[in-house]
C-alpha cells in the first residue's frame, strides 16, 4: 500500500525574505546564533526552507518588534521549542519585558520633560548665550 503525502514547497533564502520582509543577512545572523534553525539542504545543496521556518521567522520578527531582547526571543523559544511551556511561564518573561518597556517610557518622559522646557528657554535670536548649551555643560 503506497502512502501519498503531500509534497512539501521548498523555498529559498531570498524567498523567506520577501515572504517575511526580513533582510537576508538578518535570516543568515538569526542562523548563525540559532534562533533560527539550519535548514536542510537540496541535492544541489540550496537551503530548503519551508512553512516552519516561515512561522518561526514571524515569530522573531514580532518579537522583535515588541522590543523583546534576542535573549528573551531565546527564552520564549525555549518554551515554544519543548512543547511544554505554560502561559504562566510565558507571562512571566513578558511581564518582566513589560517591566522593562515601562521603565524606558519612563526615562524618555523624563528627558521629553527636560530637553522641552529647555528648548522653551530658547529666544531662537542670533546670540552665542543658548540654554541648550549651558544645560549640556552643566556639571551634574
């Protein structure tokens, strides 16, 4: 009895790239550090890439896009690749990202704050005084 199974679309670097908007040296560095699995390759030794490969690169893609670290990509693959991760685990590396995303909104509204009501004592006229200047040399 001959089992038929679907064949599966190979797909080529430049191909993963335009799929995913992702630049090919980024898929090679993505390989190079293992967060991208090496794909196998054909019997003219081209890498055959298929779905998988799409879904994980989306997946680094987004990640990445939310700010999380290579590091914290690293980890969530951790748990995705083990088949066993919870969302209790998963929610603790993202609130600890959330965490960190906060406190960075925090130190920009603190520097919009200042460097405004710097700007603001700006006259604009053509003197060598500017307090953008003098704040920039303050001694902290």
């Amino acid at each position: 009895m001959k089992t038929h199974h679907k064949p599966v679309k190979v797909i080529r670097r430049s191909d993963l790239s335009r799929m995913t908007g992702c630049n090919l040296e980024t898929i090679r560095y993505y390989e190079n550090i293992g967060v991208m699995p090496e794909p196998p390759r054909t019997s003219k030794n081209y890498r055959a890439y298929d779905e998988r490969h799409v879904g994980r690169l989306r997946f680094i893609m987004r990640s990445r896009e939310l700010g999380f670290t290579l590091e914290e990509v690293r980890d969530l693959l951790a748990l995705v690749d083990g088949g066993a991760q919870t969302c209790g685990e998963v929610q603790g590396l993202a609130n600890t990202h959330l965490a960190s995303v906060r406190a960075k909104i925090a130190d920009l509204k603190r520097i919009e704050h200042v460097l405004s009501s710097t700007v603001a004592q700006c006259t604009g006229d053509d003197v060598p005084e500017c307090p953008v200047i003098d704040a920039l040399t303050e001694v902290a």
